[in-house]
C-alpha cells in the first residue's frame, strides 16, 4: 500500500521531524555498534532527544 501526504502548510514541518528522528535513531544504532534488537528503543530515544533541541512537547 502506498503512502500519501497531503500537500498542506504542515506537511514540511511534520516530514522534517520524521527525518530528523530516523537519522537521529540512525545515528544512536550506528553508535551502539550496529547491534540489533533495540530499534524501538533507538527510535524513542531519538525521538526523545530531538523533540528536546527542537524544543516541542
């Protein structure tokens, strides 16, 4: 099934956050020395951490 976003004024911002999330998740696995089993973990992390520089609740 393919995804579509709607073209509003809060597509960007949204899409911004998810990109900087997976990087940030990317970053933190990459760091971990690419063990698996602990994605989820990297995922809610980054986004922990990102939400917190980017100052949203």
């Amino acid at each position: 099934m393919a995804v579509s976003f709607r073209k509003d004024k809060n597509t960007k911002p949204k899409n911004d956050l998810f990109s900087k999330v997976q990087k940030r998740a990317y970053e933190i696995y990459e760091k971990r020395g690419f063990s698996h089993g602990k994605a989820w973990n990297d995922w809610f992390e980054a986004e922990r951490q990102v939400r917190k520089e980017l100052k949203i609740k």
